[in-house]
C-alpha cells in the first residue's frame, strides 16, 4: 500500500511538473506501458526437490516479509538456493483475512537440516500435476491472472486438487512492477473416468 501511495504520488509529481512548461514546448510521446503477452498457460509435472519451508499465519501481505526472513535464514545458514523462492497457498476462499495460513518455500540442497530456532522445516516436494501461467506485472494485480488460469483449467477438463503455488521468478526489490513475472500454478488432476457399462 505504501508502495502504491508512494507510486501514485510521483505521477502526480510529474503530472503537475510536465503542466509547468511553456505552452509552445514540443509534445513528448505518452509512456507506454509494457504490452502484456497473450495468455499462456500448460499443464507440467512439478520435478521433485528438497525444500526449506516456513510456515505463517496471517494476511497474505505478510508474504513478502516471510519471504525476506526465509531468504536471510538461507543467508545466515550458509545455504544456496537451488531455485527460485515460492508460496503455498490453500486457504478455502471463506478463510478471514488475518487467518490463512500459508507457507514460503525455497528450494535447497538435500541435506540441508531444519532449523526449529527459526520456524524452518525441510520437506521433499515433486511429482505434483501443475496447471501454471505466468503473470507478468504488479502482484497487486495478479487476481485477473488467477480468474485466467482458473477458466483455462475448467476448459481442460481438469480439477483443481491442491494449493495454488506461487514462483517468484525475478526481484521485487531490483524490478520495477510492472516487469514482475510469477509463475502461477495450481495442483491439478485429471476427473475421475466414469465406469464402463
């Protein structure tokens, strides 16, 4: 939100700044926003790997900074990622705000010991049916993505039969909003084949 407040407020800034030149000065081009590819999703098997996990309990604008702690674990562990960080998400739609329980995972070498003094548990993972697309822009804006992909999945006759997982592929703190990318995905199956009569 602060992010946003403060985004808003530089366009204001320019706004009132570009309105203070002389009415003769050239037209500058509108800025153009980054084109957003045509959707794209595709079913995959999740390859199985070991990951390191902390687990909380909250609204999801907590993710970012229980990403932060699990990425400063890592750091302080010595522990070198073996892939990007994501998120774990299966709270039913009707979970209060302040009650979802969620979980941010980052992949990591075999081996790596938990660390109960931090909250770091160390679970395998893999072999799950994925449904995925990737969202390009602000993750404040990642719900249209999710209605998408939710369709696409319907269309495929597929069911949605686990949580929604959520991969951060590059980094908030470095890339602007607009040129986030996270892969999303949803656990999938394929329905159950009726007997044969």
């Amino acid at each position: 939100m602060v992010s946003l407040m403060r985004s808003t407020a530089l366009l204001i800034a320019l706004a009132v700044l570009a309105g203070c030149g002389s009415q003769n000065a050239p037209q500058q081009p509108a800025a153009q926003t980054p084109e957003q590819p045509a959707f794209q999703a595709s079913a995959k098997t999740l390859d199985s790997m070991t990951v390191a996990v902390l687990q909380r309990t909250g609204a999801l604008s907590g993710v970012g900074a229980a990403l932060a702690d699990l990425m400063a674990w890592a750091g302080k562990a010595g522990v070198a990622p073996e892939g990007p960080p994501f998120g774990l998400f299966a709270m039913p739609p009707t979970t209060p705000p302040d009650s979802n329980v969620y979980h941010v995972c980052l992949p990591v070498p075999a081996g790596t010991k938990p660390d109960g003094a931090a909250g770091i548990a160390i679970k395998p993972i893999g072999g799950i049916q994925l449904a995925s697309t990737v969202h390009t822009g602000p993750y404040e804006k990642i719900s249209a993505t999710y209605e998408q992909l939710k369709k696409w999945i319907e269309g495929q006759g597929m069911i949605i039969s686990g949580p929604a997982f959520e991969f951060y592929l590059n980094n908030p703190q470095t890339t602007p909003p607009e040129s986030l990318r996270t892969e999303i995905a949803f656990q999938v199956q394929q329905p159950p084949k009726p007997p044969s009569q």
